[in-house]
C-alpha cells in the first residue's frame, strides 16, 4: 500500500512539475499578482491620503490669530482672512470642492479667552470650528492636517481650547459627493472583476471547450464563413457574458448603501440619472466586445480548457490592474487615455460616477473598443483558419 501510495505521489508531482506552464500558473502567478496588485492598491491608497507636495493649499478663518497664522504658513497653508458675513460663502466654496478647503472659526479674542480659561473650573473651552468636506480629498486632508495643528496646539496650552465640540455637522459634504466618492472608487474595479468573470467563464469553453471535445472541427468543415462563425461566437459570448456580470453588478449595487451604512447613510444609485446609466450601459457594452475577443483568441491557442485557463491568467493580471487605477483619484482629461481598451473604460466609469461626464470622452472609449473589437474579430477569423492552430493536438 505504501509502495503505491508513493508511486501516485511522485507521479503526480512529476506530472505537475514537468508541466512549466501550471508550475508558474500555479505557484508563481497567483503570489505575483497580490503581490503587484497590493502595491498599486497601497499608491493609490497613498495617493488618496496625501496631498501633492507642490500643491498649495488654502483655507478661510475668521478672527484667526497672528500666531496662528504664522503656523498655518508653517505648515505650507495660505490662508484667507475673511469676515463673518462671509461664512456662508466660505461653506458653500468647501462644500463645492474648490480651492478653499477648509474654513476655520474662531472665538473673538481666542487667544487671551484661552489664556484666560481654567480647565478646573469645567466652564466651556473656547471652540476652534473647522467645516470641511469630507468626499473631498485634499479637504479630508487638511482637516487630519488642521486637527493635528490644533491638538499640538492645545497639549502646550494645557487643554485650553476644544475642537468642533458642539452639535454642529462641520462636514460639508452631501450624499451625492460621497455616493460619488464611493462609487467612482470601487465600482469600475468591481465592474471589471464581473464583467472579465463572466466572459472567461463563457469564452473558454466556447473555444477551448470545443476543441477538447473536437466538435470544432465538425463546425468549420460547415459552408459558414470563418468571419460568421467568429462574429456569432463572440456576439452570443458578449450577450452572455454581459447578463452573468450584469447579475453581479445589480448584486453590488443592491448591497453598497447596506455595507456603507456605517461610513454614510444616504449612498445611492438613484443619485444617477437615465442618461447616466445608459452612458455607463455603452461602456459596459463596449468593455465586454473588447474582453470576450480577447479570452476567444486566447482559448484558441489553448489546446484543452484547462491549458486556457493558464493562458488567461496574465490577461486577468492586467484586467486588474487597469480597474485599480480607478483608486487614484479622479478621470484623465486627455483624450490619449481614452484610446487605450480596458484602461478608457475605467476611467470612463470614474468620470461617470463621479458626476464628471466627458460625451467626447465616453464616444472615444466607446469607439476605441469597437475597432480593438473588430480588430480581434479579424484575428479570431484568421486563426479559425489555421489548420495548425486549430487541428494541433
């Protein structure tokens, strides 16, 4: 029992071993890509946490004191000194996300109540309100930066001062602007992630499947062209594909307000209009063609299913990486990165649920994926007539 026990071992790691192909697919590939994807998910994360050194930041204060202001430049913030009838106008240039990121009030004559103030009486410290946005970045940024300036502050003023300590909502931010945060930061990855699901579950076993089984053959004896068959496959591929990711994606956007609740209550597809999803539809649409041409021309190198699935690996790799960039912030503005597939749908999405709608931008993406489409229809047709190709066994 032994003896055979051990012969099946060491057969079976012969068989893996001798195959360099599963040995990398297997055990180097899967370590490479978290290990690649975790280091662009760690930029991006770095990226959204800080701001640019070279950029400048500003911020609105009333009755800011000297000192105070000697600090702010300290730390590399301008600052504008306005009055308090322009609160409102301050709020609304935070809460819009303009250059002002911030806006700092005050108590009139904060420093000498704060030298004035005993913490052993438990009186109400003079209060610092600071309003930021919080589905802004650089204003999310500054607050951290601000609130670190003031508890340094207060630790060497033996808590003289407290910060936004009423019942005041100092995040100017609205459901839209975090609905368009969260969903412009996770959607167009897990987009991507069902949509390449779906087309390899469905396109490897429309071509690599059929060659294994050898009921290939039988079709591309038929009269049909080579161009038809290859159109047909990928057309009725895409349909499938798109209802299978389709599926997942409903699942997720179902589910997002639910697994959010606790970072914000209001996240919400219906902040999209009609004409929002039908752009987003296109570029789906078009994702799809791009996608499923790719896995049929792979799978049609691929002599079993099994072999296919190695070979999609690397494509899945890149596919990945493409929908992690949507973490860095916001869409390209040059038309360059709209021409390139996969990478312009991604952006495309950002810019979708960002509420930053480019119609030159989606029509580019849309069109750059149709003729990377038709290009790999071309391929895919001339593939089918390689008998090499094909009929290698």
């Amino acid at each position: 029992m032994k003896s055979t026990v051990f012969t099946i071992f060491k057969k079976e790691l012969k068989r893996f071993f001798s195959d360099k192909r599963m040995a990398v697919t297997t055990i180097l590939l899967p370590g490479l890509m978290i290990f690649v994807m975790y280091n662009f998910m760690g930029s991006a994360i770095s990226n959204i946490a800080n701001v640019d050194e070279n950029q400048s930041v500003y911020i609105s204060a009333v009755n800011i004191p000297e000192s105070m202001e000697a600090v702010f430049s300290q730390w590399g913030i301008e600052t504008d000194i306005i009055s308090e009838n322009d609160i409102q106008t301050a709020k609304d240039a935070v809460s819009a996300g303009g250059d002002i990121s911030a806006l700092v009030i005050f108590p009139e004559n904060f420093e000498k109540s704060a030298a004035e103030y005993d913490v052993s009486e438990g009186g109400k410290a003079p209060n610092i309100e600071i309003y930021y946005n919080s589905a802004d970045t650089a204003s999310l940024t500054v607050y951290s930066m601000l609130t670190e300036i003031f508890d340094s502050y207060e630790s060497s003023m033996a808590n003289k001062f407290d910060i936004n300590n009423s019942d005041t909502d100092y995040d100017l931010s609205s459901d839209r602007d975090i609905t368009a945060t969260v969903f412009s930061t996770l959607l167009p990855l897990l987009m991507l992630v069902f949509l390449y699901s779906g087309c390899m579950a469905v396109g490897i076993e429309s071509i690599a499947g059929e060659k294994e089984r050898g009921t290939i053959a039988t079709l591309l004896v038929t009269p049909a062209k080579r161009s038809h068959i290859a159109v047909g496959k990928i057309g009725a591929l895409a349909i499938i594909a798109l209802l299978s990711g389709a599926s997942s994606a409903i699942g997720t956007l179902s589910s997002l307000p639910k697994l959010m609740a606790g970072a914000a209550q209001e996240i919400s597809g219906s902040f999209y209009t009609a004409s929002d999803y039908i752009l987003l539809a296109l570029v789906i649409l078009s994702t799809v063609l791009v996608l499923i041409t790719i896995i049929s021309i792979v799978s049609a190198f691929a002599k079993t299913v099994k072999e296919a699935q190695s070979y999609v690996l690397p494509v899945m790799i890149i596919v990945m990486l493409a929908g992690i960039t949507g973490m860095f912030g916001e869409a390209k503005t040059e038309i360059f990165y709209y021409m390139i597939p996969i990478y312009n749908s991604v952006q495309s999405m950002v810019g979708i649920f960002s509420f930053n709608i480019s119609y030159a931008h989606i029509a580019v993406t849309v069109g750059a994926n149709i003729i990377a489409a038709g290009i790999g229809v071309f391929i895919l047709t001339r593939l089918f007539g390689s008998e090499r190709v094909m009929f290698s066994k």
